[in-house]
C-alpha cells in the first residue's frame, strides 16, 4: 500500500524542501507493509527507534480510511505515549480530527492525565450524564420517542446500575480502542 508524500501525516517531511530525517523510509516502509497486512503487524525495536512515530503514522492512516485500530502494547507508559501523540496532533487547529479513541484501563494507571478523559469510565461517566441531561430537556419532544427515553432513562439511572449498554455504545463508536494486553483481556467487552 504505497502513500504519497502528502497522504502521510506524522512521518511528513517538516518542511516543503526538507528532507526527512534518517530512518524514515524504514517507519514509511513499516506503515506501508502494514496496511498491505490483512490481518495484524507487529512492530518491535529498541527506545529511540521510532516506533511511536511509525504506529502514530499507521493508525491515522487506518482510521483515515474508515478503519478501527485496537492498539495493546504491554506497558501503560507505551500506551499512552501514543495516545499522546495522537491527541496532540488533533488537536493542532490545522490538523484533521480523525481520532475517537477510547483507554481501557484503571484511571489510576493512565501515566497520563490528559489521557484520563479518554477512559472507559470517564467516558462512560460523561455520557451518562449528557444523555440525562438530554432527557431532561429533549431539544425536539415527540410522543413517539416517549417509551424509548423511557426505557434509556430507567437503564442509565439504575444505581449501581449495569453499564453495560452503554459501555458498549461507547466502544462501537470509538475508532481506537487502546489497552495494556492485560487490560484488554481482562475487560469484560
């Protein structure tokens, strides 16, 4: 699957006449094996190597094309220093928003606090509320739609209640779904 210099987002040349810094067509060549890949690609190498770079380069291109990415590495740390990344990137005005991630895990393992938002939990706690808040004040009430914010209301105020329908929601939607191996595993969905 051979990109353009132009389809590529992270592993781009900085600067219109600027070459790209060594190891580059080895992470491009490793991002263009990959996509070529029906099913997964593994990626190893020493710190410093640029490995983030290379995933952070394969996931935007996977997403960009309509994909969903389950990135497990086996450390909190390496997780999240994706995350970070790609984050940031989106978060340059400039910058496409292609990313909907979700981190499963333990909040009080995330190394990072900008990616504790990004939680399962935080998430599911966010939008349990924001669709309680909608029910409270439906922007548009029909009587058809009674029974069914009925039903969503009673299932989201249970106490202690069961998430599960929502939790599941919440990572159909999401387009990267990142996890410790151990922590996906673990995770009931």
């Amino acid at each position: 699957a051979a990109l353009s210099d132009e389809e590529y987002v992270f592993l781009a040349p900085p600067g219109q006449e600027t070459e790209l810094r060594e190891g580059t067509d080895e992470q491009r060549r490793f991002v263009e094996i990959a996509l070529a890949t029906p099913e997964f690609a593994l990626l190893e190498g020493p710190p410093g190597s640029g490995k983030t770079t290379a995933i952070c380069e394969l996931v935007a291109q996977v997403v960009r094309s309509g994909g969903r990415v389950l990135l497990v590495a086996s450390t909190h740390v390496a997780v999240d220093n994706v995350l970070e990344r790609l984050l940031a990137w989106q978060d340059d005005p400039i910058n496409e928003k292609l990313f909907l991630p979700v981190r499963i895990g333990d909040e009080e393992r995330v190394t990072s606090a900008d990616i504790k938002n990004w939680t399962l939990q935080r998430l599911s706690r966010t939008w349990r509320a924001e669709l309680l808040d909608f029910l409270d004040a439906p922007v548009k009430r029909s009587p058809e739609g009674n029974t069914a914010r009925a039903m969503l209301r009673t299932s989201i105020q249970k106490p202690g209640g069961d998430d599960a329908g929502l939790v599941r929601m919440i990572l159909e939607s999401a387009n990267v779904v990142c996890g410790t191996t151990i922590g996906i595993l673990q995770h009931p969905a």
